[in-house]
C-alpha cells in the first residue's frame, strides 16, 4: 500500500545529496571537512544513481528492481559505510571549530 515511500526517499537522498554538495562547494569549509561533506554528498546521490540502474534494468530485462538491488547489495552496504563515516567524521570537524 504504502510502496511509493521508497520512490520518494530515493529522490530526497538525490536533493540532499545534491545540495549538500554545492553548499560545500561554494561555502567557506576547508580541509578535511570539506572532504568529509563531499564524500557524504557523493555517497547519497549513489543510492538515487542505483535506483536508475534498478528501474532501467526492470525496464529492458524484466527483472525486478528488488533483484537488481539485492545483486548490487554489497556495494550498497559500502557506500552506507561511507556516509556514516563522511557524517561523523563532518560533525567531528565541526565540532572543533
């Protein structure tokens, strides 16, 4: 019933992804925290990038995008590592200042 929610999560993580990282860019941030920020910017625009995949892949080869999603499962859990380090590691520098 409620299968849409995933959809519009996917596109939030594009906007924040995108946002996040033309704010770094054109913001006063140097360093290693401009580093962290992009990295986490980067890595949420990943996730909208594979949904693309998933849906192109359901498109053309029939397969379900939760098959495509399950296939591509390993590198997902990589790029949530990268997040989760890229946000801890911009609140630690954050925190500094």
């Amino acid at each position: 019933q409620y299968g849409f929610v995933i959809y519009v999560s996917y596109f939030v993580l594009l906007v924040g992804g995108v946002k996040l990282i033309r704010l770094t860019i054109n913001s006063k941030v140097a360093g290693i925290s401009k580093f962290f920020l992009i990295i986490t910017g980067s890595s949420l625009t990943i996730f909208f990038i594979f949904f693309i995949f998933a849906l192109v892949s359901y498109v053309f080869n029939g397969t379900g995008i939760t098959a495509f999603m399950e296939s591509s499962e390993d590198f997902l859990y990589f790029v949530s590592l990268i997040i989760f380090i890229g946000f801890i590691g911009s609140l630690v520098m954050l925190r500094k200042r």
